[in-house]
C-alpha cells in the first residue's frame, strides 16, 4: 500500500516537472495557459496524496480562477508575442 502511494506521488512530481519544463517549449500562449492549468491540477493532487485536502481545494479553485483569467487576458491580447 505505501509503495503504490510513493510510486503515485512520484508519477504525479514527474508530471509537475514536465509541465513546468514544457512551456519553455511553446510560443503559443494560450498552450501556456492551458499547461498552467494542467500544472495547477496536477498540483493539488499532490497535495490531496500528502494528505492536506483543505491545500488541495484551495490550490484548485485558484488554479481554476487564475486559468480562467488568464484565458481571456490571452483572447484580448494575442495568442502570440510579438
């Protein structure tokens, strides 16, 4: 049981590190935003693994808020920089 819980928490800091890594890898700003909120989900399941759920929900819905904001600012702006 903890092997499957360390194997899990280790899968999921992987994934934050891809995701991190990975918007050097983009131009477009909207994948930014996209990978941002993938990161941010990412994020709170690893704090709902440490066993701090009350983190977790925060991390989420400001996750989601942030995302969202994010979102339009790009739809206003550009999708590319110039």
């Amino acid at each position: 049981m903890v092997v499957i819980h360390e194997l899990m928490l280790f899968i999921l800091l992987l994934l934050l590190v891809l995701a991190a890594l990975s918007v050097f890898i983009f131009e477009d700003l909207l994948y930014v935003v996209i990978i941002f909120g993938g990161y941010s989900t990412i994020m709170s399941l690893v704090w709902q693994q440490l066993n701090a759920p009350d983190i977790a929900i925060t991390e989420a819905a400001v996750g989601v808020g942030v995302s969202i904001l994010m979102i339009t600012v790009v739809t206003k702006v550009g999708r590319r920089p110039k």
